[in-house]
C-alpha cells in the first residue's frame, strides 16, 4: 500500500553563507533531527509573524 504524501510542495532557495549558519545553530540548538525541519519551522514561525503584525495594523 502506498504511504499518503505529507508534503506538497518542494522550494529551493541559495542562502548566504552567514544564514546557513544560523539555520544550522537554530536546528541544533532546538535538537531538530534535519534542515528541513528546522527551515520549516523557521517559515512558520515567520508566517505566523508576519500575519500577527498585519492582523495588528488593520486593527
């Protein structure tokens, strides 16, 4: 039986050197088992950022 897809979607981005670091310090300072993990919470946390300040202004 095939395993139902979790992830939709596949983004590639170039990063500084200076950006790489601090992803790799973030993950594993808050022990996450890869990147990927770690980019995805960094995006969330900055979606989520990013809508409260917009949520905010309109207010």
């Amino acid at each position: 039986m095939a395993k139902p897809r979790t992830m939709y979607g596949r983004k590639m981005v170039s990063l500084p050197e200076v950006m790489c670091r601090e992803v790799d310090e973030y993950r594993f300072a808050h022990r996450f088992r890869n990147e990927s993990d770690a980019l995805r919470s960094l995006i969330e946390a900055g979606l989520r950022f990013m809508k409260a300040g917009a949520d905010h202004a309109t207010a």
